[in-house]
C-alpha cells in the first residue's frame, strides 16, 4: 500500500470514530482530506470499497502489532504488556457509533473482520503462551490450545454478554482486571514475581491516567 492512500485512509479512519460511517459522505471525506474528489477516486472506487480499504488496514495493523511483538527481544510476559499498551490506545479511540454503523451497513466486513481479529488474537496467545512456558513464565502444566480457546472466548462473551453494562464493556479499568487476570492464572511464581514488577511500570500507569 502506497504511502498516500494509507495517509487517506487513516484521516478517514478518524472520521468514522468521530462520526460513524453513514453520515460520512464522499464529499466530506475530500473536503476535511483537503482533496478534491477526483483524487480520492484515483484511490479508490466508491464508498463500499472506501470502507472496505479503512478496515482491512485495520486489520493490516492488528496483525502487523501482534507480528512484531515476537520480532523483539522480549519476554512472553513483556509482549503481552506490549500489547496491552496498544490495545488500551486503540480503546480510547473506540467508537459504538462506528461500531453500530459496520454491523448494521457492512455486515459481511463486519464478520470478516471479527473472524480475523479472533484468529490472531488466538495464533498471538498460542505463540505467547508456549515461548512463556519455555521461559519457565507460565506454568508447565498448561493445555496450550485449550487455554488459548478460552481466553479469546471469554474476550468475545465479554462484549456479547449482557452482565456488563456499556459502560464497563468499554472500561479501561475492567480490561485492566481482565489482562491481570488472564496472566496470574497462566503464571508461574517466576511470572507472579515479573507481574508485579511490570504492574509498577510508570507508562502502563501514565496511559490509564491520560
């Protein structure tokens, strides 16, 4: 993907949480892009493939963020901090509006992307939990595939289920509880004592607090 059309796509990415997709015209993408229509239809066809073009880079992203966690030189424990971090700034963009509008108007984009998002959340826990075993971070005992199964499960039931109120399902501070969670039941005492250091890490609080 070209540079300019990743920029186009981004800005109108901002404008989809802003505002949701259906009240976004065509004509208000060039206008805030600063572009006349002509150019924006050298990048793409129509509206559908606009939307389209906005949440595959998404998924690009996601996908992108979950791969090089295991580029670095990080622990398992350490990557799932990471990602954490990324996830919680993508949270406090969240838009139901946007959300509401890709449900109701793309439902096939809306279920591709939501299988996606599932199979790497599931490949990423896969990956992250054998490397911690081999870290001697989780514990040796775990079922890998069945523990992985469950947790991205529990994700899902968790913005489906009607226990939570709205509010919580987009709470930062439930899904802080939900990661610590996760990692204190998969830990060994070796991980248990890493947890507690990284629970102290000044950006992890300064990213809550912003």
């Amino acid at each position: 993907m070209d540079e300019e059309l990743k920029n186009i796509l981004d800005k109108v990415r901002n404008l989809y949480i802003r505002y949701g997709i259906k009240s976004v015209t065509m004509d208000d993408v060039a206008r805030e892009l600063g572009i006349s229509k002509k150019t924006l239809y050298q990048h793409v066809i129509d509206k559908n493939d606009l939307v389209f073009k906005v949440f595959d880079l998404e998924i690009n992203d996601s996908s992108n963020k979950f791969q090089c966690s295991f580029n670095e030189e990080s622990n398992a424990i350490e990557q799932l901090f990471d990602v954490h971090k990324w996830v919680v700034s993508r949270m406090k963009e969240y838009s139901p509006v946007s959300d509401y509008d890709l449900k109701k108007y793309f439902p096939d984009l809306y279920r591709k992307h939501d299988k996606i998002r599932r199979e790497r959340i599931y490949e990423f826990i896969v990956n992250n939990m054998r490397k911690g075993k081999e870290e001697g971070l989780y514990r040796s005992d775990l079922d890998v595939e069945i523990i992985s199964k469950i947790h991205v499960s529990r994700i899902q039931n968790t913005f489906d289920s009607d226990l939570l109120t709205n509010e919580e399902k987009t709470s930062l501070k439930v899904f802080y509880e939900f990661f610590v969670y996760h990692i204190r039941g998969i830990a060994s005492e070796k991980g248990i004592q890493l947890l507690e250091e990284k629970l102290k890490d000044k950006e992890l609080q300064l990213i809550y607090n912003q």
